[in-house]
C-alpha cells in the first residue's frame, strides 16, 4: 500500500507527541503487505494510507482511501469511501463497522 504523508500542524512524525507517534507505527504496522480494505458488502484495492500530521492523536488522521480513479467507476454504488484508523484498528467511514484490510 501506498503510503502519503500530509502536513497538517506538523512537518514531521518526529514533531508530534508520543500518543500520535505510537498510532502512526501501529497503523504501518497493520498496512504491511496490505493492498486495501474490505466490509461486508463493499471492496476496495488498490489503495493508499493517508497519514496527515498533527501535534498530538486529536489534530493527527490516518485514513486508507481508494484512488480517485476507483471512486469514479463505483460512485453510484459504494457507502464506504475510505476507513480511518481509531482505538487500534480501522474502522468503515459511514457505517462504523470495523474493516478486514486486504
């Protein structure tokens, strides 16, 4: 998977908090190898993490989404548009449901 790191309050991971620092190494960690992220009715591959820094785990998102080239194709048909990473593990963006990543 693709991996994008956005400025957000910071220019680099090294600039915020610990709590924010161990979300970041948690979520690479669980994206190894992984190509993108399943529900129960929706699938996605080919995707890319989007990391944006913050100061602390309040201001930092982390968030898998498809390429917009693939939004495109299944725009009448997907629910799911991306799955953010909270509490440890990715979660569906509409209906909150916890994602299998592919």
């Amino acid at each position: 998977m693709k991996i994008i790191y956005t400025e957000g309050n910071r220019k680099s991971v090294e600039e915020m908090d610990c709590e924010a620092q161990d979300a970041v190494k948690k979520a690479l960690e669980l994206v190894e190898g992984k190509t993108g992220f399943r529900t129960y009715h929706e699938t996605w591959r080919d995707c890319y993490l989007e990391i944006r820094i913050g100061h602390n785990i309040y201001t930092t998102s982390i968030e898998i989404r498809p390429f917009e080239k693939y939004l495109t194709d299944k725009r009448r048909k997907w629910h799911n548009g991306c799955a953010y990473f909270c509490n440890g593990i990715f979660w569906a963006s509409i209906s909150r449901i916890e994602v299998e990543l592919i």
